[in-house]
DNA sequence: GAGTGGTCTAGACCACCAA
DNA sequence: TGGTGGTCTAGACCACTCC
C-alpha cells in the first residue's frame, strides 16, 4: 500500500530498488505478480511487463509454479549495437570508402567450410575488402559468400560492398557473433599498414537465412577500435 | 485473412518472414496495428507485443502517428551473457582459483579518475587479481573501488573476489562496457606468462549505483578467449 | 493437484508527432 | 489535429512444474 508506481517502468523501478536495498536479497523469492498487482494498485499485466523486463535484464528468475526469485548470479547482459561499416565511420565524422582486393571462387578453409556446415569442396565466393576512414585503412575484411543461397545475378563488389548487398537484398534470419584480439600477421599487417604483431580486434560472424549458410566474415579492426555499450 | 498464427511469437514470425521475403521491403511501412489485428484475427495488443519485439531487434522503427517500417539499415543487435569469472571458468570444465597481487589505497591514474567522475586526489582501492583456470592464467584484473560509495565493513578480497562480492552486496544499477585489442605490456605479459606483445582481448567497465560511482576495472584475457554470441 | 507465470482479449485513454 | 503506437485494465484460460 505504498505510494503507488505510475506505469510499469515505475514498477519496474521500484521492484529494482527494492532489490538494491536488499528488501529482497539475492536468491531469495518476491512476492507473487497478484499480491504485487494489489500492493501497488495497479493490474496484473502490468507488474508481468516489470518483471518480465527485469527477468529479460538478467536480475530477476522466474519460473512457473515456483515464483520469481532474485537472481544470485546476475548475469550482465549487455546489448552491442552493430552498425554497418560505412554508417559507424560516417558516425566519426570521416568519409567512408572502401576497395575490393579480391574476388573469385575458391575453395575456403577448412574451419570455414565447417562453420558453415558445406560439403568439403563447395566453392564460394572469396571477398577482401580494405574498408577506409578519411582514406585510412580502418578495417580488413575477408568474406566468404555462399552463392547458391544468394538471389542472382550478383552485385559488382566492387560498387557496392558485400555487407551492405547483404542487408537489402537477403533476410537476416540467425547468425552468430564472435570477438576475440589476434595479433596481426605479417600480410594483415601489410594491408592495413600496421607493424607485423599489432593487436588486433576481430569480429568474426556467420549468417544463415532460413537454414542455409550466406556468409562467413571475418573483421580486422585497425587499433583504436572499441566496441561500446552503454548498458 | 491468411492462415491465423497463434500467438505473438508465431506474428512476429509472420512478419518476419513477409519482410524476408520482400513483401515488405526495406524502408517501406507496414500496415497499422489495428489491420494487422483484424488480419490476424486477433487483439490488437498481440500485435503490438510481436511489432514491439521486432523493433527492439533493430528489425522495425516505429513512430507514433508516423507508423512502422521496416529499418533501413538494420542495425544488428547482439546480446552478451557476461558472467560472473568464475561461472565462465567452470563452464568450461576447468577448476576455478585466483590470486590476489595487490590491494592499496593509491591515488587512480586520470583516465580512471575522469571514467568514474571523481575530485582530482579521491584515494580509491587499488586491486590486482589474477584468475586462474586449472592453474594457468586466465585473466588479469586491474580494478579501482570506491570505498565512499560501499557497503562497510569490506571483505577480505584476498578471500572472496571483488566481481562476486560486489555483484552479490551492491545493486547494480548502470554501467558501460567496451571491448578493445591491445598488445601485452612487459608487466602484464609476465603477469599471464606470455610473450611480450600478445594480443589480449580487453574488457573495460565501469559501474555506478544511484549515481555513486562504485567502481572501473579492466579485464585482459589470455590469448583464446573470445566473446561469443548466439543472435 | 494446485499455484504460478505466460498469454490473450476487448476496450479504453493518452502521448506523440507528421501532415 | 487526427492517426498512430504505448500503455493500462479486468478478466480469462492455459502451460508448466513443484509439492
């Protein structure tokens, strides 16, 4: 019966300082959505959709039957946003352009081939890229593209970039993301005009769209790059 | 009229794969939530629940009065579990230890200082933690507590380390993160036992409760780690 | 079996903002 | 200023799962 939230992000709020407080200790179960609902006047929906958000936010675990508990190891999760090359160096400031380095089937790599779950001998479409930012390397990318899952004809890579094709012209249906930091090697350090060793961060991704493979790619971001969440 | 999903997964399903397949193409508006509830023969709220989502993963923008369309340039969103170091340790199979290296009351160096929003000559606790798996280095952990803004007494960090403590005795209420690349200093080479120069993959945070700044620290991984994410 | 969260409905009011 | 999404309500049924 205390002042009562406005909305379920004030519930949501107060549901958080709560736990901030340790009113609610962590491990330890809140009251049920109903008991809720009547303390703080408002419908059931609406403590759902707060809780429902906390429980999506990694802070609260909820289970049927067994109530909603604090989370006792909170789980950060943190949301990346990840924008197409030439819009995040445009966000810079800087101009954008890019060169396409090469273009041709190939066979891939193994772990390529692997990751995208082809049969060996599959020949894809090998793309690399030099992306620039104010006419300095920025990003090395080496693609592999699946065309037998891609409409034709074909794009020229070369006038427009694989990535940003990809965005208009396939759907994105699932893919997975990975980071890691790679010293570069000596070609990579050629490229992009680095000393051989620099640390590189790598994006590495793979897309299928409705159970097929599109692409595999592999980022090389010229220092300086950080990826940034505001959480 | 076509078949009718069940559901708010099985619409944003079907809206989907209407904009996979171009019906609905990129840039373009969709129709209104009042017509796709009569479409789908269901309420109107089931909807806005299935359009909400697809918005909040970058697939859609949506305006009030101006409607909703689909995005342009969708931005990939990718969410991180980033859990607590020792989960991520024995989630991997691998015993978990650490070994606390240094706790002082320094003076933090100025980009820390700036990042948490302090007066020049605020004294904070100073840790050095280096995590274990299966014995051999896993990850080096530089970290500046603020022991104005905590819970006292504070633990004995040698016996409980700083990220479970925190998690488990301070609200966590926001913070930032960013990841970056950078070639092993001498120090800490010698710290994770690597050659000078290795490319470590860097985790820098930092955390604030009710505008407190509680703490900023940086995690160096150990060659091998990657951050993963299932989209 | 029973309690809990997950979801849906039909209707309503409101905030926002492009036309 | 009217159309659109954002939210809330009161009630209902269902799915899951702990006891």
């Amino acid at each position: 019966m205390s002042g009562q939230p406005k909305g379920w992000e004030a519930i949501r709020a107060e549901v958080l300082r709560r736990i901030r407080a340790r009113d609610w200790a962590p491990g330890e179960a809140i009251p049920n959505e109903a008991d809720l609902a009547a303390e703080f006047g408002c419908a059931r929906a609406t403590v759902n959709r707060a809780l429902r958000d906390l429980a999506a936010a990694g802070v609260l675990e909820r289970r049927r039957k067994a109530g909603t508990r604090v989370a006792l190891h909170p789980v950060r999760k943190a949301t990346l946003d990840i924008p197409v090359t030439r819009a995040e160096v445009e966000a810079r400031g800087q101009s954008y352009s890019f060169r396409l380095l090469q273009s041709e089937m190939a066979l891939p790599p193994v772990p390529v081939a692997l990751k995208l779950g082809l049969a060996p001998g599959s020949r894809l479409l090998h793309l690399r890229t030099l992306h620039l930012a104010d006419g300095k390397p920025f990003l090395h990318e080496d693609r592999w593209l699946n065309p037998a899952a891609l409409p034709q004809p074909l794009p020229d890579f070369a006038a427009i970039s694989a990535n940003e094709w990809l965005v208009t012209h396939v759907a994105y249906t699932s893919g997975d993301i990975a980071f890691s930091a790679e010293n570069a090697s000596d070609a990579e350090a050629a490229i992009l005009g680095l000393p051989k060793g620099t640390a590189l961060f790598v994006t590495e991704r793979s897309t299928w769209s409705e159970a097929q493979p599109i692409t595999a790619v592999r980022l090389a971001h010229a220092p300086g790059y950080r990826l940034h969440t505001l959480v």
